[in-house]
C-alpha cells in the first residue's frame, strides 16, 4: 500500500507517520492471519526465555526491571499474564475433562463436564477481573507506591501462581494416597509462599516482618475474595448447566 486506509496520508514505512496504523493487509489465507495473531499474542522470541527465567529464579526482579524502565528486553505484563493464563486455565480443564478432578460420589460424566467448562470458560474471567482487586490490596498495604505498579506487579506475581497451582491442582486427588506427592505439594505451596515474600520485599522494600505480616494480611483476604467469587461462579455454572440439561 502506498497510503494509509485509515487516514489517506503517504506511507513511507511499515507505520503511518500521521496516524500511527500499521501497513498490514489482512486479504490473506484464514490460517496465515490465525498464525500472525499467536505470533503477536504470545511473541515467542528471544525475550520469552530471558522473561520466564528472570519471572521463575529471581521473585519480584521482573517486575522491578519493568517499574526501573527497563522494558524492551522482556515480554510486557499483560501479554505474559494472558499467555500463563490460558495454559494453565487449558491443562486444570483437561485434568477436568478426563475427571482427574472430580469428587467421588457424584456422576462422572455430568461433574467432569461442567468442572471443564467451569475451568476453561468462567474461572479465566473470574481471574482477570480479580487482578485489579489484588493490586488494590497491595495498595492499601503500600501506599507510597502507584497503583499502576501495583497492577505490574499482579500480573508477574499471578503468572507464577499459575505455575504453581498447574503442579499443586493435578496432585490433589493422588496426592493423599502417596506421601511423597503429598510432600511435592506441600513443598509447591511453601515455594510459592517464600516467592511471594521475597517477591514484595524485592520491589516494595520495608523490614522482613513488616513484609510478612502485610503479605499474610493480603493473603488472607484476597484468599477470601477468591473463594467467594469461585463458589458464586460455580454456583452459577451449575445452575445454568442444569436448566438446559434434559431430563
């Protein structure tokens, strides 16, 4: 294209120096433009390996690179966030699917069902949602920082959560029948617990036992808010499945 087809002005690069719109042409094959959309989502390049490396072995270091400016050498936030979270929120549905998770007691087929549409469909966006609520929380507990670095800082910290619950989740059900599975997870859940200390001392400073109790306060209470919105959430899934289930 020689001219921008969203405001007519001249192009003389892949951008449009008026409006800023990208020379891209979508009168391409469906599968080309699906491929570009994965590229673009998930951008796996060079950056992925050094973001998931600095998120996973240095806690809180991604997100103080991110707040110090220092930006372009890793994948942003957000698109980090997304990606976590659709492969985490796939695999607990498939471990649903294959009724993994099921409870024992009830129908198989019917339970596994609609725990795997649950998971896969109403838990992401029950998540998302609660990202901001988090990071208000993190606010009240350190007000001396901006809200938006508190958002950052939700967003690498759910990431890793996600890791650890994609091992912590599947193991529940076998775990009791198996000490050492049942240490694995209790060894997951205790990682996850010193991550999350040294991942806000990291980027919000104060003493360590100012740290610990402001972490166990959050905790605490987002753990609550979680709960309730996962509980109603699945309320109502059930709700739903059952009305348009025949008899």
């Amino acid at each position: 294209m020689t001219h921008c087809k969203n405001c007519g002005a001249a192009l003389a690069g892949e951008y449009c120096a008026q409006c800023g719109q990208r020379n891209k042409s979508f009168d391409r094959p469906i599968w080309r433009l699906l491929g570009d959309v994965v590229r673009e989502t998930f951008e796996v390049d060079g950056r992925t390996a050094n973001t998931i490396k600095t998120l996973l072995v240095d806690p809180g270091g991604l997100t103080a690179e991110y707040l110090a400016g220092r930006r372009a050498r890793y994948t942003p936030p957000l698109r980090l966030y997304l990606a976590f979270s659709i492969a985490f929120f796939l695999l607990i549905a498939w471990f649903a699917s294959v009724e993994l998770l099921g409870q024992p007691g009830v129908d198989p087929v019917f339970d596994a069902a609609i725990e795997s549409r649950f998971l896969s469909d109403d838990l992401p966006t029950v998540m998302i949602v609660l990202l901001p609520v988090f990071a208000m929380l993190m606010k009240a507990m350190y007000r001396h920082r901006l809200y938006f670095d508190h958002v950052i800082f939700s967003l690498h910290l759910h990431c890793v959560a996600y890791v650890a619950f994609a091992v912590i989740v599947p193991l529940e059900v076998v775990a009791e029948s198996s000490t050492f599975l049942l240490i694995m997870q209790a060894l997951t859940l205790v990682g996850f617990l010193i991550y999350i200390a040294f991942a806000v001392r990291r980027v919000f400073g104060m003493s360590w036992l100012s740290v610990i109790l402001r972490t166990v306060i959050v905790l605490a209470l987002y753990m609550v808010i979680v709960s309730l919105s996962i509980e109603y959430t699945s309320e109502q899934a059930i709700s739903q499945s059952v009305a348009i289930t025949p008899n």
